[in-house]
C-alpha cells in the first residue's frame, strides 16, 4: 500500500514537473500575449497625450544592448529586471495621473503576474547562482540607469500630470522592446 502511494505521488510530482517544464517553455508566446495586454491596459488607462505636456517632452535613451541578446535565458533575466523596475515605477505616487484606476490596477497585476511566471522558470538558474555574464551586467547597469532617470525625472516634475503621460508614453516604448525581443526569440 505503501509503495502505492509513493508511485502516486511520484507520477503527480513528475507531471506537475512537466507542466512546469513546458509552461516555461512556451514562456515567448505566453509573455508575447501579456505584453500585448499590458500595452493594451497602458493605452487604456488614459487619454490621448495632453497637449499642454507636448513642451515637456524629453527623450529617455532605452539601453539598445537589450535588443540585441540572443540567448533566451539571458532575455529572460534582463525582461524580468525590466517588468520589475515598470512595476516599481508605477507604484510610485500616483495621485495627479489623471487615469483610469481600474484599468492602472489590471495593468500592474498583469506585470506582477508575468514577474512571477518568470520567477518561476528562472529559479533554477537562481538556485545554482549562476554568475551573470559580463554582457548581462552591463545591460543590467544600463536598464538600472534608464530606470533611475524616469525616476528622477517624476521627482523633479513633483509627480505632475504631464510627468506621468511621458512615462507612460515611455513604459509603452519599453514594452514594445519586450516584444521585439520576445519575437526574436520565437523564432
């Protein structure tokens, strides 16, 4: 009776197991699919770009090395590090955007949802504490700079209206490098 149980419970584990396996193996159209809904809930969340916030404007340089990785472990890491920090950016304070809660709130669970799933399929990596390459650092780095500017950037504009519509015209900028690089790796 007792072995019974252990190969039952054997076949459940190794199930569960290749679930898992396969959940992160279909990680690019799944992500693809989320992005396109997180991109979605962005547009939706406000109106169009206010026009008194056109002189405001300012350009923040998106770090071009993301776009060129090739190696879809190393894809995940650095999409996982930029899901993180939008999210963080988007619990800051939000009292002047002047945008549709509910749709801010489905917007921040789904990247917290995709945060998780990417979690998930990279603790592997994280358990055998796999040094990152020199490359990676560097994108690391160049992402944690870009981040850091959007960030000093809502400071400095004291959170204002037209400090929020940038940003979100830049986090929508940054999700469609996500996709551009979940695309690549699809193929």
């Amino acid at each position: 009776m007792t072995t019974f149980c252990l190969l039952q419970i054997s076949f459940v584990l190794l199930y569960i197991t290749k679930i898992s396996t396969q959940d992160c193996n279909i990680l690019p159209l799944l992500h693809n699919k989320m992005i396109q809904g997180n991109l979605h809930l962005l547009n939706k969340m406000g109106q169009q770009f206010p026009e008194q916030c056109q002189s405001e404007k300012i350009h923040f340089k998106f770090p071009e090395q993301f776009l060129k990785l090739r190696q879809k472990e190393n894809a995940k890491v650095e999409i996982q590090e930029i899901l993180q920090l939008i999210f963080y950016i988007f619990t800051k304070n939000l009292t002047l955007a002047a945008w549709d809660g509910r749709s801010l709130e489905r917007f921040q669970n789904g990247l917290n949802q995709q945060i998780e799933h990417l979690e998930a399929c990279l603790t592997e990596r994280m358990e055998k504490k796999q040094p990152y390459s020199r490359s990676e650092e560097i994108i690391r780095l160049k992402l944690k700079k870009y981040f850091q500017k959007i960030d000093n950037f809502l400071k400095d504009k004291q959170y204002s209206l037209c400090s929020w519509e940038i940003i979100r015209l830049e986090m929508r900028r940054c999700l469609q490098f996500i996709d551009k690089v979940i695309g690549r790796l699809r193929n």
